[in-house]
C-alpha cells in the first residue's frame, strides 16, 4: 500500500475529529464541509487507513457512470446516455481522483447533475429540474469552491437562452433563474 499524499492526511485527519469540531477547523482551513461531513461518517464504519477512505471518493466516481447514463438519455436520447455511461466510466480523469481521499470525485457527480438539471430547466424548460438544480448547486458549494465557479458559468450560460427565448418567455425564464439560483444561495446561507 501506499501513504497518503498531504491533503488526503489533512482531508482524513479532519473528518476523524468529533462531528461537531469539524465546522469550526474547516472555517480556519477555508474549505466547505460537505465531504468531510460525509468522510467523517464513512471512517466510522470502515475506518481512516488509505483504502477505506479511497472508496468514498472511489463510490462518487462509480455513481458518475449512471448519473452520465441518465444525463445522455434524458436529454439526448439512449444512444448519448450509453455513449456518457462508457466516457464516464474510462475517463481518465475521474480514474485518478477515485484513489484519492478528496472531494473531487463528489463534485464531479454533482456537476454531472447539476448540469442536466441546469439543461432540463432552462433550455427545455422543465420547470420541474429547477429544485434539482438548486439543491445540486448548493451541495456544490458545500462541497468546494468551484462550486461558485459554476454558479458564475451556468448565469453566464443564461445570456445565449435568454437571447434566443421569445419575448414573451423572457420574464418565467428570469423568474425561474432567480428562484434557482437564490434557492441555492439560501441553502448555502448556514455555512
């Protein structure tokens, strides 16, 4: 077996404090609290050794093949969601950060389905995504600061849909992004 590399002993002697310390050393660290959160309980059944921790972030990585899966054919049709399963699951990419404890690997899952539902809601218009949405962005921000990074790129990603949505659609579309993304903002308002 190999060591962990420094964040990983970081990110794992983090989640090994009490539950209840965790808030308070990741607002000294910077970092948001999701994974540790979910680390901290993972440990608790299968322990802190390398290979315990790597199948946490090793899990998100596997998830993403029929988080991809449902992503492709849902808004594409079978043939692209088989086609997402099988880029997920050689991606290289997600390969590595499976085997390590950090939280790269849940970020990428939640991107996958924040993207989707990002799609859904505001270029097809199935208002009924606007909540997956909004949870998917704020589990994002709670999971790392790309999070915002998103955030800025799928408002961004509003200007061309507004551009091209009838007049008459561009006041619901307004709404709709707004109740999106300050649901997001309220969920995130704790930390």
């Amino acid at each position: 077996t190999g060591q962990f590399w420094m964040d990983e002993a970081i990110t794992t002697g983090i989640a090994s404090h009490p539950l209840s310390e965790i808030p308070g050393l990741l607002r000294h660290d910077g970092s948001p609290p999701l994974f540790y959160l979910l680390l901290h309980f993972w440990i608790r059944i299968f322990g802190t050794g390398e290979a315990a921790t790597h199948a946490l972030p090793l899990l998100f990585g596997l998830l993403t093949i029929p988080a991809g899966m449902w992503a492709g054919w849902s808004l594409f049709g079978r043939r692209a969601g088989l086609m997402a399963a099988v880029l997920f699951a050689f991606s290289s990419w997600l390969t590595t950060y499976a085997q390590e404890t950090r939280m790269y690997e849940l970020m990428a899952l939640l991107g996958i389905l924040a993207t989707a539902a990002f799609i859904h809601a505001f270029v097809y218009r199935r208002r009924k995504y606007l909540i997956m949405f909004a949870i998917c962005q704020a589990l994002m921000l709670y999971t790392h600061a790309w999070g915002l990074f998103f955030a800025v790129g799928a408002i961004i990603a509003l200007i061309p849909i507004w551009l091209i949505t009838p007049s008459a659609e561009r006041r619901p579309l307004i709404r709709d992004a707004v109740m999106a993304f300050v649901g997001a903002g309220i969920l995130f308002l704790p930390w």
